[in-house]
C-alpha cells in the first residue's frame, strides 16, 4: 500500500478512452481532492459512466493516467480503498439481500467477525434491516438500489463512487439518500456522485464538473461555478439608449421585455458578484438613468444547460453506456 | 476464489434449472428401470442376448444419462460472465480487491463441484438402476464414475471460455452445437472403425481434439467392454458403443484441456471491458 495520505482522492491526466473511432471520453484532467461530494455532470453519452468505470478499473483507457487515493487506477490496492454503485445493476434474485452482502464482504477480504457488524450496520443506514432475510427477486426497484449503496459503502472505504444513486427512489428515499451521503461526508468520506438529478446536486456538493461529448468543461467549487455565471436584473428606461449600450458593455445581455410603468428589465450574465457594482457604475456614467438592480446567482440547472449547449459539440459521439 | 465457488455452488443448487433437472432425472432413472427389466426379462430367451442384455442396457442408461450432465453444465454455465455483465452485477464485483480471474476460477469450482456430484449421482443411480433390473454389475464403477465426470468439466470449460467474449444466447448455441458434433463426432470413428474408410475415423479423432468431451464418455465405455469376453457383446451398441476405445493419453489431453481452456478465459476476462 503506497497511496499517500494527502494524494488527492482522485487524480487524472488527459484520461482519454475511444470506442473504435468513437470518443468516450477525450484528454480529461481532473483533480478531487479529498473529503467533500463531488459531482460530475453531463447528458445522456457525455461519457460520465465511462470515465467512472475507468477510474474502478472495468475499463481500461486509451491513453492518459488515472490515479485513485495515490494509486493508479484499477490496481487491487487502490480497489481497496473504493466502494462502487454501478448504474444499472441486478444482483441475483435467488440470494437474500443479506447473502449478497455477506459475499461481498468476502470479496473485499473483511474478517468474519467484522462482517456481521458493518452488515447489520449498512442495512439499517440504507433501511433494509428488515428486508434482509428476502429475496433480492422480491425486491422493488427502489429496494435494489438501497442494496447497491449499502454494498458501496459496506467495507466502509475512504472514497465511494455513485452512478445515479437516487434514479430509483421515491421523494423520501431520496431524502434519506442525501442525509446519507451528508453524513458520509461528515464523517471524512469522499463521495463521487454521478447524477442527472441537479437540483440535489445543487443540495448537496461542494464541486462540480461537467463534461460534454467526452470533454471537460467546468470544474471547480459549485459556490465557484454558481458565481461565475451571476445574473443582474436591471430596469431601465425603455428608450434610454445610453443605459441599453453601457449594459451590453457589462455582461451578456439574456433577455430584456417591458415591466411595468413601461421601464425596460434586461437580464445580463456577469462575471462574478464583483462585477455588480460596476453595472450601475457604467449605466450612470453613461448618463443613464438606473430605476433598479438585483443581482442573483442562477441555478446550477441554468449553468449546466449553458454549458452543454454551447459551442459545437467535441468530435466523436457518445461511447458506450448511457452517461 | 473460495468466496465465489461458495456463491456459485449455492446459485447453482438453487436455481429452477437445477431443481428442474433434479425432477427429470428422477422420471428418467424410473423409466430406465422399468424398461431395461422389461426388455432384458424378455430378451432372457436368447442366452447370447441375455447375457449381453445386462451390459448393453447399463450402457444404453450412461448414454443417455451423459447427456443429460453435459447439457446441464452447458445450461448453468452459459452466462456466467457475459450474463453478470449483461446485468451489472459483475461490475461490483470486479471492483472488489480479487483478482478476476480468481472470480472466473472460482466460478469454474463452483459449477464443476455441483456439476460432479450431479454425474456422479445421476451415473451412480444409472449403474444401480441397471444391476436391480437386470442383475448385471459394472466392474471398476469409480473409474467409469470418474471418466464420466469429466465429460461435463470439459463442457464446463468450454462454455465458461464462450462466455467470456460471446453474448449469452450466442455462447449457449455455440456450445451446444459444438456438444452435437462431437456426439457426432464419435459416431463417425465408430463408423470409420467398424466399416471404413479410415479417414472417417480420423475425422472423427480430429473433433474429439476440439472438444473431447464424447472421448471422455468412449473411454469410460471401453472401460465397461473391457470386462465383457466375447467381442460381438463389445459392438452391440454400433456408433453408440466402442469398437475403437480412445487411449489414456487422450484422457490426460482433456483434463489438460479442461485446465487450458479455464486459464485461457480467466485471461480473457481479465482484460475484458466490463
């Protein structure tokens, strides 16, 4: 076991898997560090499963280096510091949900006398206790799932990789889910979320990235990214040129339509909250005339659809699997 | 490795297909008996007959009975990692610290642990069968026991191999036509053998080198013929019986087989996408 302890919890460079001459993920470097919930974005093929399973080592890059607590990707020592929910997943229906577990713990090599405890103790964090003795084929959808995080987390590793961990659950499951992966964070874990549910994500991560066509493009602190993309809301006068020019030198303009008492609302992207109280600086300096400004972060939703709509889409198509 | 033999074990017993097989062969064996007394009470006239009645109908039993093993392993077997791919539920296991192929080798003791104490029980019951209703006991029954057993693990083997690369449906066609020219197969060298030419008979040796599961079953049968004197007893049974007996050197070459095969797929896999 040579993984350092401050090595981040993940760590890639120009990680790049191609399915033939399609791309599933191109020339991605990304750095997670340790403790806190990440989440990695994208559309259906952006290629988010298929950079996951090269980080657990079920698939293999093209080119590129990976790197998992300090050790390189795949290697049986970095899959012991790792817990895995795939994303679609069936574990056979002729095993109870605690057999299931029991041979998982085998596999990860935890003594028998611990395994009766952290099992016990997995399924009453995941509400199973009472399942246990069933049938994983009488399982509901939302129950498997349950059972897949429980598996993730059985061992309790250091960094547990989710693909789509609340895509089964009903409002409440996925509420126990959140405050499930809160308190793994509270506790020191890493948690790398795969999701397209983004108004959790907003809930609950500390950074993001999103990939598009098999590329990067963000990644940072969502407080970071959030900011970044600040939306102003002015009023102006409706014929008041002078106003309309100096905003279109401060941002993006959105949109812009009549309020009422006929002033005009613009929407404009900013840079950053400093950026703000340039706007009314610029507008006044201009000799406009400025009847209101409200700034107000956007909603990661409205950054992601931004971000995966813009520009042309990377060469290649989606690769294999669904994210 | 013990973890996975463990699991598979437990899946193959319970799974339907086992159970299914369980009810069949018990139909079967009953059938056997009652159809064997039958026919040797009957054929007790002829005292040539007679007498070779007893061998040829424990014979008759082993055949059938073989298929019945070699098509099970070829059924438990068929989607042992293209299927778990297929359902995602290889992917968390091969993201636990064991090495895959110490899945795949465990899932081979696993299914050839069930699969030997099938034949072995299922052949067993055969030869009690057969001595009950026609009062003839087959010498040498751990040898004949043995050699039988390993006509599945040969199976096994080769399925296990298929399903490493091959879609589930694809690997359980495949499989089974290749079990289907190999009887075939056996047929041929005994045709070639008793009536020519040669070369069928060589065709017959080449197939049996692509999959020597029916040499396997030939072997255990030249084991029984051996201990019957007169040589037209030893042919009564034509293509299904033994007029040319496979060597030993042909018995050391399927377990080397069976071994090649399994490393060969525990290769595969483990460099496979999952």
């Amino acid at each position: 076991m040579t993984g350092g302890v401050t090595a981040p919890a993940v760590e890639t460079r120009n990680l790049t898997r191609y399915f033939g001459a399609k791309v599933g993920c191109a020339g991605i470097t990304l750095t997670v560090p340790r403790g806190g919930i990440f989440a990695l974005l994208g559309c259906n093929g952006a290629g988010k499963s298929t950079f996951v399973k090269m980080l657990v080592g079920l698939i293999r890059p093209t080119s590129g280096d990976a790197r998992v607590m300090g050790l390189p990707a795949g290697d049986i020592d970095a899959r012991r510091r790792i817990g895995f929910l795939p994303e679609n997943f069936r574990y056979p229906e002729w095993a109870t949900g605690s057999e299931v577990l029991g041979f998982h713990a085998a596999l990860a090599g935890m003594a028998p006398v611990r395994r009766r405890g952290r099992i016990a103790a997995v399924l009453d964090l995941v509400g199973l206790r009472e399942d246990a003795r069933r049938l994983v084929g009488g399982y509901s959808k939302g129950m498997q799932q349950r059972l897949g995080i429980a598996c993730a987390i059985l061992d309790d590793p250091p960094l547990v990789f989710l693909d789509e961990p609340t895509s089964a659950l009903d409002p409440l499951g996925r509420r126990e889910m959140r405050e499930l992966l809160l308190r793994l964070r509270a506790e020191g874990h890493t948690v790398f979320l795969n999701s397209h549910l983004l108004s959790e994500i907003e809930m609950i991560s500390d950074r993001v990235a999103v990939i598009r066509s098999g590329r990067l493009v963000a990644d940072g602190p969502l407080e970071e990214l959030l900011d970044a993309s600040l939306e102003a809301e002015v009023r102006v006068a409706a014929d008041d040129r002078a106003a309309l020019e100096a905003l279109a030198a401060c941002g993006r303009i959105l949109a812009r339509d009549v309020a009422e008492g006929g002033l005009l609302r613009v929407r404009l992207a900013l840079a950053g909250r400093s950026a703000v109280p340039g706007v009314a600086e610029a507008v006044v300096r201009a000799g406009g005339r400025l009847f209101g400004l409200q700034a107000r972060s956007r909603s990661l939703e409205d950054v992601f659809i931004e971000l995966v709509a813009e520009g042309p889409a990377a060469a290649g198509g989606p690769g294999e699997g669904t994210g | 490795m013990r973890a996975v033999a463990a699991f598979t074990f437990k899946e193959a017993l319970r799974r339907r297909l086992v159970l299914a097989a369980g009810v069949l062969t018990s139909a079967f064996l009953a059938l056997f008996g009652f159809v064997a007394h039958a026919a040797v009470a009957h054929a007790a006239r002829d005292p040539l007959i007679g007498a070779a009645g007893g061998v040829a109908w424990a014979m008759v039993g082993v055949f059938l009975a073989r298929s019945f093993s070699g098509l099970l392993a070829i059924l438990v077997s068929v989607g042992a990692i293209s299927g778990e791919i297929e359902s995602g539920s290889l992917q968390s296991v091969f993201v636990r610290p064991t090495r895959r192929s110490s899945v795949l080798f465990g899932k081979f003791l696993g299914y050839g642990v069930m699969l030997v104490c099938y034949t072995a029980a299922l052949q067993g019951a055969v030869l009690v069968v057969a001595w009950a209703a026609t009062g003839v006991s087959v010498g040498r029954p751990w040898e004949v026991l043995g050699l039988l057993c390993l006509e599945p693990l040969v199976l096994l083997s080769l399925t296990l191999f298929g399903s490493t690369f091959l879609p589930t449906l694809a690997n359980g066609a495949a499989a089974v036509l290749l079990y289907g020219v190999c009887v075939i197969g056996g047929f041929i060298e005994q045709i070639g053998a008793l009536a020519g030419p040669r070369a069928l008979e060589q065709v017959g040796i080449v197939i049996s080198l692509v999959l020597p599961a029916d040499a396997m079953y030939r072997k255990a049968f030249s084991v029984v013929a051996d201990q019957v004197a007169n040589p037209v007893l030893r042919q009564l049974l034509g293509p299904m019986g033994n007029v040319v007996a496979p060597s030993w050197a042909m018995v050391v070459y399927g377990v080397c087989y069976i071994v090649a095969l399994t490393t060969l797929a525990a290769w595969v896999v483990s460099r496979r996408d999952v």
